[in-house]
C-alpha cells in the first residue's frame, strides 16, 4: 500500500515533535511512504526536510489555490486567514488524488493526514484505445482476405485469450486451431443444415429478412477456431467453483473476449458460429467426451470493419440503451421510469415492419405456429425453449414492469405489431397483459387484444 503524508507546520516546528506526530501514525496502517505532501512555501523547512529523507519519499507542493479547491472533513478557518485554504494537511493529501485514511492530526506546531494512493489508472490516449478497440470489435461474416495470419500474430492473439481471468485460476480452456479443409467443409455442412432449420421456424417476414444475413465465414476464413472447456480442470478444490460449476464455462468465454479484442488490434477479424449441436460439431471435431465446446470461432484479416454491427445495418436488431440495463440496490429501481425508458425505443427500434407477434400471457399454450410468444407466470421454471418467457412476478406491480420490458425488447427485435392474449384469469396476467399494452404504446408498436 502506497500512503501519502500531508503535513502543515509552522516554522522552526523541532523535528523531533513531527517525527513523533507521523511515526504514531503510521503504525496504524500498513504501507510506504512514497509522498510527502504540503503547501508551496514550506519546502525548505528543515524539519520537513529531513522527514522526507527519512522517510525516503517524495516532496510535492501544492499552491494555496490549488489546496482551497479540496472538499476537506475538518477545514480551519484560521487556517484560511492565514493561507488562504481551509487546509493544508487533509487538502495537500486529497489533491493528489489519494484516498483520506487518517484525518487531521495535531500538535502545538504541526498537524498531518495520511491518504492511500489509488493505483495508476492509464493515461487518456490509451484509455481512448481501450475504448476504441471495445467499441470497435465486430462479429465478422464478410470481407475476409485470402491472406494467411502467422504463427507469431495467432501466437499473441491466443497468448491474450490465456491470459484471461478464471475461476479459481484454473484456465479451463483449449485452442484447437483447424486449417484443414476437409474438416472445415464438414462444419460448413452442419452450420448449413442448422440455418436451414432456423429459417423453417420463422415467420414468413423474419424469414425474408434472415434469407439476407450471411451466419458464418467457415470456408471463407484460413483458420478456425474451436475453444473448449473442461469443466473438472483443476480437480476437485477449485477455489469459486463449488457453488456454481457455470464458473468454469464463464471463464472460457471471457477468454474468447480477450481473443477477439486482441485480434481486432492486430487487424484480424474473428465471427463466432453458433449454429451447431454441441454433440454434432464434437464428433467432427473428435474432442474427448468431458471437453466442451463454447465457441467456434472463424478467423483473418478483413478487408474493412463495419461501423455498426451486421444486424444493425440490416435492420434484424438494434442495440438495448444502457439504461435499460442499470439498477441501483435493487431490481427495477432505474434513474428512470420504465415506461420513459421504453419510450427510447421509438428511436432505438428497428423500423417497424410487418413482424407481427402474439403474445399469449400465462395458460397452455400451442406452440406450432411460428409467431406465438408464451409467458409462462409459474412458480417453475419451465423446460427450455425460445418460444416460452419465464416471468414468475412475485407481485402485480413487477408483472406490469415485466410486460413493458418484453414489449420493448421485442421492439428492438422489429417487431411492428403485438397480439396480446390472455390465457389465465389472474391479477398477475392481467397486469402483465396491461404492461405488454403500455410497452407496445410507448415503443409505438401497433397492438392489439386477441
């Protein structure tokens, strides 16, 4: 721990009196001293300078206006008369940056405070980079170069994927890097074959619109890559890991972030396919039985990165505004209403087509018709399918909320029109069937009661 020493001292203050101040100080807290901090003007006190060369740290100083801009626990009005700052002991350590850990201490002639040092942040240009390369990263479908990327390049491309976070430490993940056409084609097949499925289960307009979108660059690419995850690495102590075994399968994710973020510094663009069944793409791949896959990614150098995603510029979605995603202390307390937030919509959505869904709250429900949404209100979770939202809300209040949130999610799907139908005769359907209504409103989505 890196501590700070603001001191203020009067002049001809004998060291001893300092050194006793600070010395008692320090032994409440755990760390160097690596600055000295104090009012420009007193650098040359000799008390102050032989503190600091004991101490072995720096001397900063600070102006009177810089001190008297600090918000300080115990200002001095005397203080101020006499420096033009309330402080100088409390405001020389918060002008540093440092964090107030031991508050203003006194003698006769001298007082001090003691702040810790938070760590160095990075500098703007490089925190601008960090964010350029975030905002930046695309899911790549197109444009890929018939260029080879390296050995060298790919090598600190997967060294940042392994240098991931994991629970436990336990580095869960494998690269397998696959150049071979042959295995490459047979992926293709299955990635085909399940896009064919996907299309089937759309509605007719959906359809229309996916028919456009381009799903993988498997044969497009000079290399792919599979990243797996062993759930039990690490055997059977993995610290983090006991009460949620999901960790591990978190950990290799992360590690394709790390991957993808560093590939598109080095000017490679990486797409990620998920159209496969885990069991049918291992078989191809002839992974072990305990691994499992978590991406397979398709990697090159790109002609160019879009300045949006594909499903942005092609109208499939749009992006949820951060403030949908944000709440303070508890669920559903945002800096705004939710039906103000769904209102943002109206801007954010898809433009609206002829997308129509009906929306069937609570009840049985037949699934075979391709625009039919369930919301299931059981206490259970139900088993897992697409075609059915759990929404246990444990009061009406939370199903009305509940009903907005889904209405305006669709509407950043380009959902243009809602049917809401009521299935089961309670308070808590009625009220989300109510809250579905006002979301349809707000995101001025064309709606409708079945």
């Amino acid at each position: 721990m890196s501590l700070v020493v603001g001191v203020g001292l009067r002049a001809g203050t004998p060291f001893a009196e300092l050194q006793d101040l600070v010395t008692t100080a320090l032994r409440e807290l755990a760390g160097d001293v690596q600055l000295v901090v104090t009012i420009t003007g007193k650098e040359h006190d000799p008390a102050l300078q032989e503190l600091v060369a004991q101490l072995g740290a720096e001397l900063r100083t600070f102006s009177n206006e810089e001190l008297a801009q600090q918000q300080v626990p115990t200002p001095s009005e005397r203080v101020d008369q006499l420096k033009g700052t309330s402080s100088v002991a409390e405001a020389a350590v918060l002008a540093t940056g440092a964090h107030l850990v031991i508050p203003k201490r006194r003698t006769p002639n001298t007082t001090i405070a003691i702040g810790v040092q938070r760590a160095a942040g990075y500098d703007l240009r490089d925190r601008e980079v960090v964010q350029r390369v975030i905002a930046e990263r695309r899911d790549v479908r197109r444009g890929f170069l018939d260029v080879p990327v390296d050995d060298v390049t790919l090598g600190r491309v997967l060294e940042a994927a392994h240098r991931a976070p994991s629970v436990g430490l336990s580095q869960p993940w494998d690269f397998l890097v696959i150049r071979d056409l042959a295995t490459r084609r047979k992926v293709h097949d299955l990635a085909t074959a399940q896009r064919d499925a996907f299309a089937a289960s759309l509605p007719e307009d959906r359809r229309a619109a996916f028919d456009g979108l381009k799903i993988e660059a498997i044969l497009d690419t000079p290399l792919n890559l599979a990243v797996t995850c062993d759930p039990g690495r690490g055997g059977r102590h993995v610290l983090g890991r006991h009460a949620d075994p999901r960790t591990t399968t978190f950990s290799a994710a992360i590690a394709i972030q790390n991957l993808w973020l560093a590939a598109r510094a080095e000017g490679i663009g990486v797409g990620w396919v998920s159209f496969f069944e885990p069991g049918e793409i291992a078989a191809i791949l002839d992974l072990p039985a305990h691994i499992e896959l978590v991406g397979y990614l398709c990697v090159g150098y790109v002609d160019e990165f879009a300045p949006a995603p594909e499903l942005v510029r092609s109208g499939w979605a749009k992006r949820r505004p951060l403030s949908w995603a944000i709440h303070h202390e508890e669920w559903g307390r945002r800096d705004t209403s939710i039906v103000d937030d769904a209102r943002q919509a109206t801007q954010n959505a898809v433009p609206a087509g002829g997308q129509r869904v009906r929306v069937v709250v609570g009840g049985h429900v037949d699934l075979q018709e391709a625009d039919v949404l369930a919301v299931d209100l059981g206490a259970e979770r139900p088993p897992a399918d697409f075609g059915v939202l759990w929404r246990p809300a444990r009061t009406p209040v939370e199903a009305v909320e509940f009903g907005v949130e889904i209405a305006r999610d669709l509407a950043l799907q380009g959902v243009g029109q809602l049917v809401v139908q009521l299935a089961e005769n309670s308070e808590r359907a009625e009220a989300l069937a109510r809250g579905l209504q006002v979301g349809a409103s707000a995101c001025g989505l064309t709606h409708s009661s079945a």
